[in-house]
C-alpha cells in the first residue's frame, strides 16, 4: 500500500519548514510514501526550499505552477470575481493536480493524507496503521463507509458546533483506538482517505467543470461553490461519513495563534506530546481532543521540564 500526503502550499515558508520537521521527527510508519507539493506561485523563498527537499529526500515530489497564468487563461465568464473565488478556483485545481500526480491514486489500496501548510505533528507514531485499523473496525461495526479520518486536532469552537455533533466513542479491537462517527457532516478537507473513496465520488470541482446554476453562482461570487461545499454534498449523496480520531496525530493552529506564526524558530512552533500526556489529560472527556487543548498542554508540560 502507497501513502501519498497531498499538499497545496502559497508564501508560508517558515508553516511548511515546521510541518516537515515535525514530520520527520514523528513518523514511524515503515511502509512506502510520498509527499506530492503543489505550489502555484509563491515569492517568499518557498520555491527554493521545495527543490531542497526534492534533492535531500526522494519521498518530497514538488509541482510549480502559475496561479497568474492559470487565472489568466480562464475564460471571462469562469475568472474569479474577488480573492476569495481565487482561492477557490486554485484549491481545486492544486489538489486534483497533486493527487493525480501521485502514486496512490494508481494504487488500489493506496491512502491520500490531506495536509496544509499550517499544520503541525505533535506525537510520534504510525498514523497510517491506526487509520486503517479505524477503517476495518468500521467496516466490521457495519458502519457507513469511511470519506475521511480528521487525524489532527480542530478548533474547540468548530468541535461544539451543532453540525459537528458525533456518535458515541467507538474502539478498535487490536489498537484499542478511539474515535467519533459524526452524525451530520460526512467530509472534511483535512483527512486520511482510501484511494478507491477519491475514485467513485470523483474529482474536486475545479472551475472549467461549472455548469447551469453554478457557474451563475460563482459568476456572483457566492460562497458556497467551491470544492468544499461540492465535495461534501457529493458524499452525502454516497451516505458516507467522516470520523473524528479522539488523540489527534497533528493540530490545526487555532486562529489566535496565526499572526505569530510565521516567523523562523530553531524548534517546532508546538512541543511534542505523547500519547500517555493526552490520556492522562483528556481522557474522561468524551469528545476529540481539541487544538487548543493541545497546544495548553504541550507549553504547560514544557515549563514544568525547565
């Protein structure tokens, strides 16, 4: 089996730099992978580290694009209307470019891992294993087939929303691995996905493939056509479900923390956990174990190691 990380990654060096090293600092999966990286322009000297990488590492497979040019060949009627459509007519394109390019998709057993550059390992451990033996303990419980596994941590405020809502706490039989089926919302952009999944509900939606009301839509600028919205209604359709890691593997920076983010540092943004600091922490919670929660316990265990 192929694993192929997928990411999509625009003028935030020091985001990816920190992404990588924690990646390297956690995996301990033995298996066969890639990390396939579209860029479609960035100026910040993200280019360069990119071919760095390449040449250090024959996993890192880089892919340049030009947003300009792609925008500009785009016919009137199908250009972005503001910086927003922008980024969703780019989003769409980088990441069916990136998984078509990668050799998980010509795998029949092959995993996609969805990542952005603004995300961070936070434990060492096998993540693909455990994902797929959440994947069969599913498939076992005759649960509804899996789109994705959020293997990071969300924001608290996204956990609680009300179309956020889980399922009982369920366990694997080998790994004793917990996680949440949710009741609502069935896809998420961030994920752990079996190739065979991406291959019956299609590609994203990119914006040369708009038609009838849509395109008019995107012609206004509305916000809710895009691959996001486009995906998840598609995997409504198929009745599948998106299932929540109750230990995440990675975090998704919570907001306040963005604006001091992107600067160079020696050491990871977040100290590493382990998964016996989040047991003893977050244990009697049921529920996902937020970023923040994360990030909290990690500086708090730090100062008291000093």
């Amino acid at each position: 089996m192929f694993v192929s990380y997928t990411l999509n990654t625009y003028n935030r060096l020091h985001l990816l730099k920190n992404l990588m090293r924690s990646f390297e600092e956690c995996n301990e999966y033995k298996g066969e992978f890639e990390w396939v990286i579209t860029d479609y322009g960035s100026s910040d000297g993200t280019v360069e580290y990119l071919k760095e990488l390449a040449q250090k590492y024959d996993y890192v497979v880089p892919i340049f694009e030009s947003e300009d040019e792609y925008i500009a060949s785009l016919p009137d009627d199908r250009k972005p209307v503001n910086a927003r459509k922008k980024a969703h007519a780019i989003f769409g394109l980088a990441r069916n470019r990136a998984r078509r390019a990668s050799k998980a998709f010509s795998d029949k057993h092959g995993l996609f891992i969805e990542i952005a550059d603004d995300h961070q390992f936070v434990r060492k451990g096998d993540w693909v294993t455990e994902a797929l033996n959440v994947i069969r303990h599913n498939h076992a419980e005759a649960g509804p087939r899996i789109s994705s596994i959020i293997f990071r941590g969300l924001s608290y405020g996204r956990l609680m929303k009300q179309n956020n809502e889980r399922y009982p706490v369920a366990t694997t039989t080998n790994q004793k691995t917990q996680y949440y089926v949710a009741k609502h919302k069935c896809y998420d952009d961030y994920h752990i996905q079996n190739s065979d999944v991406y291959k019956v509900v299609g590609d994203y939606m990119e914006v040369t493939t708009l038609e009838g009301n849509d395109l008019k839509e995107w012609q206004k600028g509305t916000d809710n056509i895009n691959h996001y919205v486009d995906y998840l209604n598609r995997t409504k359709e198929f009745k599948m479900c998106k299932v929540f890691l109750k230990y995440p593997w990675a975090i998704d920076f919570p907001n306040p923390m963005h604006s001091q983010l992107n600067v160079e540092r020696e050491g990871l943004i977040v100290p590493l956990l382990t998964l016996e600091d989040m047991r003893t922490s977050f244990g009697g919670k049921d529920m996902p174990v937020s970023s923040e929660q994360v990030v909290h316990l990690s500086q708090k265990l730090q100062e008291l190691s000093q």
